[in-house]
C-alpha cells in the first residue's frame, strides 16, 4: 500500500507539473507530416489521470461507479461521547470547552 501511495502523490505531482504546460498547448495539433492529432502532452496528461484512477480506486480511496465503498459507508464516529472504557480520553467538544473556560 505505502508503495502504491508514493507512486499516486507522484503521478499526482506530474500532473500538476505538466498543467500549465496543457493549458498553453492547444488539444489538437498539426504533426511534422502534415496530419493532424492529439497533442502528445494532453494524451500524456490523460495517461496520467487514469493512471491516478487506477491507484486511488487500487488503494479504495475511489470507485469507479460512484458507489460508496464499505469502508467509508460506514456512520463516522461522533466525537461527542468518549468510547466506553477508553479511560483518560475525553470528547473534542469536552477538551474545547476546557481549553476556553467554557
């Protein structure tokens, strides 16, 4: 995973990188044989975007279809009542309201 992790901030970084590159060079350019294309950076930009899908869905941080996945359809825990038997820990509410005298 820490792997994968790595390889999606670079391919994260590249894109970022190559930007302003895609933004100055029009998506359809003339080649040097007189046949008209995609420019190779947009495609390359491209390559890289689906690249980053495939990472993010690999490590369940997104899905293809848009449906939640079972790790993050799960209800997020509320901060307003420490765990049972969690002993000296207290609620954020609870450590706010101490910090500001409140």
């Amino acid at each position: 995973d820490l792997n994968m992790i790595v390889e999606l901030a670079f391919v994260t970084q590249q894109m970022a990188d190559n930007r302003i590159l895609c933004m100055m060079t029009p998506a359809i350019v003339t080649h040097v044989n007189g046949s008209s294309g995609r420019s190779p950076i947009h495609a390359h930009q491209q390559e890289m975007s689906r690249q980053m899908q495939a990472l993010a869905r690999d490590l369940g941080l997104r899905c293809k279809d848009g449906i939640a996945l079972a790790a993050s359809a799960t209800k997020p825990p509320t901060t307003a009542e420490p765990e049972p038997g969690s002993g000296n820990v207290q609620s954020f509410e609870d450590f706010m309201r101490e910090a500001t005298g409140g």
